[in-house]
C-alpha cells in the first residue's frame, strides 16, 4: 500500500505526502509550484480561470480533459498528469494559441486568458478545424470579466494550427505513462492533520472501508464535494476515493445504456448521442465542459438534489441502480432509490456501482426539458422527462418525472393517471396541467418562486403536446410565464 499521492505536472514528477495532500490542486500549483498562469476567481467551478488539463491513463496512452483545479483536491488524482497553461508553451515560447490571444487583444486584465487558452488548445486536440459552433460550445464555462468575448472569439477562429501542437506531442507520454498506469491500479493509504484518505482497488475493499468508518466521504469526480468543501459546508474527517474502483465501464447496446458509476457527464453525453439523441441534447446543457469532464453519473444520483439534472430521464426510462456492499451488489429502480430530501435508500456500506438506462422504443415518445436563469452553466429551476405510449390516438402509458417541484425528482402518478386512457388532445393535456400543479409542492428559492414552479409544471405538458402534435426544430423553451423574482443567485452548491 503506497503512503504518497504520485503525480506529474507539466511533465515532472512529484511525491505527495502529509498535510498538502488535502489541499485544492489550485492552490499546489499556484502557492507550491509558483505555477501562477492558473488562476482562481470564484473557487466553484463556474467561471473556468483555473482551467487545467488533466491526463489519466487509459487504453495504453494519457487521455487529457480539462478540468476546474480549483474543485479538484490532490488526493483525488493520484496518478494523474497535470498540464498547466505554462506547460503549453515550448521552450518559453508562446503556442500558437496564446500568439493569437496576443494579436487579436484577446486579453485584457489577463484573469480569465489561460483558462480560455487551456480550452482552446482542449478543442485543437480533437480537431484542428475550428468552427464558430466548436468555439462556442467548447468555452461554455469560461468567463470574461472585462467582457472581451469579441476579440478572444476572433483569436479561437484565427490560431495558426500548423505549429500546434497536441499534448501527446509536446509531452513524451513513454516515461510517466507506464509508471503512472502501474500507480492507477495502486492502493493507497494515507493520514495527516486529523485527515485520512483511502484509494481502494476493489469495491470489496471500498465497501468494507466505507462500514467501518460511519464518517466516510466517498468522492468520485468532486464537482458537488469540492464547491462544498470551498465554501467551508463541509470539512470531511476521512475520504475515499472511488477513482481506482474501475467503475468507468460504458456498454450500449440497441435496447440500453449500462454505464458505471464513474462515468463521467461527457462521456455519457457522446455515448447517448447514437441511441438515445433526447438525452444527449438535454446533457449538453449541463454544466460546462470542465465539470461534465470530472462530474460522474453515480455522483450526480447519489447527489440526490431534486435539481440534479441526469436523473428525471432515468425515473420515466426506470433505470435500474446497481449497489455494491458488504453483502455483495444488489438492483433498486431508481423510482424507490430516494426516500427523502437528499436521502437515498443506500445502506451505509454501500456504494453506487453502475447504472442500467433501458431505451424507449420505436413509436415511443420521449422529451427531455430543463428551464434555468440562463442558457448554458446554470442549474435547473425545473425540469421534467415525459415518456409516453399512444394506441392510435389514446394515451395507454404514460410516466412524468419533474425536478425542482419537491424536496426530490418526483414521479407525478395522478396527473399520469388523469392522462392515460385519455385521447391525445388539446383538452387532456389543459387538464392535466391543473393536476400537476395540484400534485406538487414547490418552494421559493434563489432559482424561482413557488408560483413559477407551479406555471412550469402546468405548461411543460402544454409543451410537449405542442411539440408532439405539431413537431418543429425549435428549441426547447418554455412559453413565458411569470418569470423568477430576480434574486440573486446564491453560488453553485446544489442544494
Ligand atoms: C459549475 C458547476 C456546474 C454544474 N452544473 C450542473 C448541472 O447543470 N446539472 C447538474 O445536475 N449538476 C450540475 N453540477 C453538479 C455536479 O457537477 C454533478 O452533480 C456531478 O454529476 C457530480 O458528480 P461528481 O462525480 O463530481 O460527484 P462528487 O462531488 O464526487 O460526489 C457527489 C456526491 O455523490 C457521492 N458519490 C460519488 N460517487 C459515488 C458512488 N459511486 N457511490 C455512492 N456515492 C457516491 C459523494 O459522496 C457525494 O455525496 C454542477 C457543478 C458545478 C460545480
Ligand atoms: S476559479 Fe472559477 S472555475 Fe475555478
Ligand atoms: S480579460 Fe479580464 S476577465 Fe477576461
């Protein structure tokens, strides 16, 4: 068992042991390395200034995503290669990235300029054809305080590819990879400060840590965990990390999707893309690119946030949840899995350990909505999944699963009630718009008001019936209501 955290960063090796092991991997790289070109402004993975790269050996090469350092903590990457925006230049020369930044005035006070140059040269690793489309989808999460998006937009379209180059050029992965692939499959074990990490290589082992130690903190991709730990919500005694448990499986088949806990929202996105086009479009709103890079589908359900946007898909497709303890895995449907307010029904030595999605059907209907503040990184102020059978013009099944309208994602069994056996009409759907408000019971917040909610839950069924009867490529916004009550917002933990 190793007692040090390994990593690379920017191609050089360090051994992590005691105390710094718990710390932000921002704060290693800018206060430990001087590797101050990585930036920290809101610490919660939402505005991207601290936008690194981070390779992870997989299939015999290091596959590099970018992630926020700020939500990262050092513990989680054991085994990891780190490449920072100073890591992207050869000898002290600027890449072609930041030469175009520089001669289009991308950069004004500076904060935000590595972090859209780390995601640049993120989209320049797939493709070396930029288009505005690629440009813009590839920066949701990178904000620019001085507003500059003009200029750093021309310089993303104008960068000179011919002398860039790709991370697995400018770093010889030969040395590190076989050390740090070796190191992946490694437990590791470590205490410092009143602190302890665990890294177990089986989920034998995992659940058997997880019943000894009633305060265990598993953490997969941290991007709940570390906003929360940040903004001081949470301070956990003893950790585990679920990184070495090989919970990153993803089969698709014809009829469904079975993927492992640790699968990330990116790859579950592309994966969805072929068989399930509804759930890939709906997953393209979440988040930004560096937190669907880290955030995992086991976490974003263990979450268990009424808000957490993967899961109302799962409740109308009535996805099986495989959990692994003491005693071995067991299947609960997700419809049983939350017994409260970001209460499960795990047993305390159990983990999620994969996740089986069946597929709708062909002639069955299914939609996907998510309503927030604004477009692209906001968390939902509703949500819902609509899964539907008609028999020529009767609905004979139907399952509705709306976020954001109770303490958790909620099945809706009245208003389907009141739908099936009915004709696919106008009129069906008015009133069952006024079933649904009578089934919820939402809360004002931040996000919305109790009464915005209550308009949401009436008009989404209006939607889909629109939709459904009279199908167009619009895209998914919800007729105008009452709109929020324009609070501030109140950061990013999911609450
Ligand atoms: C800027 C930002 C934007 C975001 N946008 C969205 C969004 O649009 N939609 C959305 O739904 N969420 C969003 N999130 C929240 C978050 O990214 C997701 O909930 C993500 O899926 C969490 O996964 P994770 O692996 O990072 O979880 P972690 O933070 O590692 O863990 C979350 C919880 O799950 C538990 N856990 C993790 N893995 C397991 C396991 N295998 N078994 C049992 N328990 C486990 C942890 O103990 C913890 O309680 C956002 C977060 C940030 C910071
Ligand atoms: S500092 Fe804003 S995302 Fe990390
Ligand atoms: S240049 Fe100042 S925040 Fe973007």
């Amino acid at each position: 068992m190793r007692d040090f955290v390994l990593i690379y960063v920017n191609g050089q090796r360090y051994e992590l042991r005691g105390a710094q092991v718990f710390q932000p991997l921002s704060t290693f790289l800018r206060s430990g390395l001087q590797l101050t070109g990585t930036k920290v402004v809101c610490a919660e993975g939402d505005c991207g200034s601290c936008t690194v790269f981070l390779g992870r050996p997989k299939s015999g090469t290091l596959q590099y995503r970018t992630v926020c350092a700020c939500i990262q903590y050092l513990y989680q990457l054991d085994a990891c290669h780190i490449v920072t925006v100073e890591g992207l230049c050869a000898d002290g020369k600027l890449n072609p990235i930041q030469e175009s930044m520089v001669r289009c005035q991308g950069s004004q006070c500076g904060y935000c300029t590595p972090g859209f140059i780390v995601s640049m040269q993120a989209l320049f690793e797939t493709d070396t054809v930029m288009t505005e489309q690629r440009l813009r989808r590839g920066l949701v999460g990178n904000l620019c305080r001085c507003t500059g998006y003009e200029p750093i937009f021309r310089a993303g379209m104008e960068v000179e590819t011919k002398n860039l180059h790709r991370l697995d050029e400018m770093y010889n992965a030969a040395g590190p990879l076989a050390e740090l692939a070796r190191c992946a499959d490694e437990p590791v074990r470590l205490a410092a400060d009143g602190k302890n990490f665990f890294k177990p290589t089986s989920l034998a082992d995992a659940a058997k840590f997880k019943s000894e130690h009633a305060d265990c903190m598993v953490i997969s991709g941290g991007t709940d965990l570390g906003v929360q730990m940040n903004k001081g919500l949470r301070e956990p005694k003893t950790i585990m990390s679920a990184t070495a448990l090989n919970l990153t499986d993803l089969q698709v088949s014809a009829d469904q999707i079975i993927a492992g806990a640790g699968v990330s929202i990116a790859d579950l996105e592309s994966a969805a893309a072929a068989v399930l086009p509804e759930y890939a479009r709906f997953l393209a709103w979440f988040g930004s690119p560096p937190i669907k890079n880290a955030g995992t589908l086991g976490g974003n359900i263990a979450n268990a946030s009424p808000i957490g946007d993967s899961m109302p898909a799962l409740f109308v497709l009535n996805a099986q949840i495989e959990l692994v303890g003491l005693n071995g895995p067991r299947l609960i449907n997700i419809n049983d899995f939350y017994i409260g307010y970001k209460k499960t029904a795990a047993a305390p030595d159990e983990l999620i350990s994969r996740i089986t999605l069946p597929l709708p059907k062909h002639g069955e209907l299914f939609k996907l909505y998510k309503v927030s503040k604004r477009k692209d990184l906001d968390i939902s102020t509703f949500s819902a999944a609509i899964w539907m059978k008609l028999d020529g013009p009767t609905i004979s099944v139907v399952r509705i699963a709306y976020g954001g309208v109770g303490p958790k994602i909620m099945r809706m069994p009245q208003t389907e009630a009141h739908l099936i056996g009915g004709k696919f009409s106008q009129e069906i759907f008015d009133s069952a718009a006024q079933a649904a408000v009578a089934e919820i019971t939402p809360i004002s917040d931040v996000r919305g008001s109790a009464e915005y909610r209550q308009l949401l839950a009436a008009n989404i069924l209006r939607k889909f019936y629109s939709e459904v009867a009279a199908p167009s490529n619009g895209d998914h916004k919800v007729p105008a209501g009452k709109n929020g009550n324009g609070w501030p917002r109140r950061g990013r933990q999911m609450d």
